[in-house]
C-alpha cells in the first residue's frame, strides 16, 4: 500500500461481514468509513465495532455520502439491494476502485447455487458503474463469523478482476485483515468465487461450522 493510505469506504457496512472487515482493516491502520441506508444506523454500527474490537473508525455516514468519502468502495449489501445502491452511487464511484462482495443468493434456498443471466454479480455491477469504474471481487467465501474474531482468517479469498493493479490492491487490502489471497483471473471468473457461496453454506449447516476455502500446492513464493 502507499504511504497515504485509502481511505475504505463500506457501503451496507453496518451487517456483520462489511463490520468484520471493518475493524479488521481499522486494527491495520487503516482509515474506514462505514456507510449504511442512515447516517444514524452507520454511526451506531461505528460505535459498537469501536466498543468491541477497540479500534478507531474514520466515521459513519448515510451510503451515498460514504461513497464520496472513500478511495476505495467496498459492497456488502445482499444481492436484492445490490441494482438500487449500485444506481445510488454511481456518480461517486467513478475512476476508483470498488470492491464487490456480492453473492447471488435467493432465500431461502441460499444453499443452492443461482446463477444470474449476466454471469455474475460483479458482471452486474460492472455493467451498472460503467468501465471508468475498477470492479474487483473478492471476500464472497469468508465467513463473516470468522471476520469477527481475532487472528488470521482461516480461509482464502480469490480475487477477480480486469486490472491487475486494482486486483493487486485488494490482494493486498486482504492480506492487512488477516486472510492470504490470489489472483484469480478476470472479472468472468467471480461466477466462481460467488456459486462457491452456496456450497459452503450447504456444508457449515450439515456440519455445524464455519468452513472457507484453501488453496493448496503452490509455494510463499507464488504469493
């Protein structure tokens, strides 16, 4: 990361993915702003990450003004709210990068794998933000549970994107809270990433748990 560091803005970071990955990335010193549908609702999320994990937060704002804030945008709203917040915050999305954490669940069968007619989610929100936008995705197999405690993150993310510089940003963002990541290939691949999802919801309920991925075989080196 660059010595002025980005500032992080999560959009619907008041659930408890978008919170894990907030104080996770404010314990790494980073400067986080956690959007929600209220401003109201984004500064009481600030405040209770700040009471439980004990880490200092930038501030907490309504989604759009979030979004204007931040260098770089993290989505973590389930994918029924995903077109309108998109559309919301189009304009203060554009010439960053925008980090989708979006799975294409449909309740209640959320352990069946949808697939959208787009491919994809990210593709979604590609398409919506336009090409000025850097979409990167990524975080769609951790378990927010896991976020939420202290420690390494026992799972890997996979990273996928068109830009490899925008994709070896959130590698990086990855690594400050805690998880090891890889570069996963264009933005076509989150379909991956994404379908995984559900599987993994299947197998944390069958066995009570809170599963992710490894990726296994290759060296430290290959980081």
């Amino acid at each position: 990361m660059t010595k002025q560091q980005p500032v992080i803005a999560i959009l619907g970071g008041s659930g408890a993915l978008g919170s894990g990955l907030a104080w996770r990335w404010a314990a790494a010193g980073l400067p986080v702003v956690i959007g929600s549908r209220t401003q109201q609702k984004a500064q009481t999320a600030v405040a209770d990450i700040s009471a439980q994990h004990g880490v200092t937060l930038h501030s907490g704002l309504d989604n759009k003004a979030a979004a204007q804030a931040g260098d770089i945008l993290v989505l973590t709203v389930p994918f029924s709210h995903q077109a309108d917040l998109l559309n919301e915050i189009k304009e203060f999305a554009q010439g960053k990068i925008f980090i989708d954490v979006t799975v294409p669940l449909v309740p209640p069968k959320v352990a069946r794998v949808h697939l959208v007619k787009e491919g994809a989610a990210a593709l979604i929100t590609q398409k919506i933000l336009g090409e000025n936008v850097n979409v990167v995705s990524a975080f769609q197999n951790v378990a927010a549970a896991n976020l939420q405690t202290k420690g390494p993150v026992d799972c890997d993310v996979l990273v996928t994107g068109d830009d490899p510089k925008a994709r070896q940003q959130v590698v990086e963002l990855a690594e400050l809270a805690g998880m090891q990541a890889y570069h996963a290939g264009p933005l076509d691949n989150a379909v991956v990433a994404e379908a995984l999802t559900s599987v993994l919801i299947h197998i944390n309920k069958r066995y009570k748990g809170h599963a992710g991925i490894r990726i296994s075989g290759l060296g430290l080196e290959t980081k």
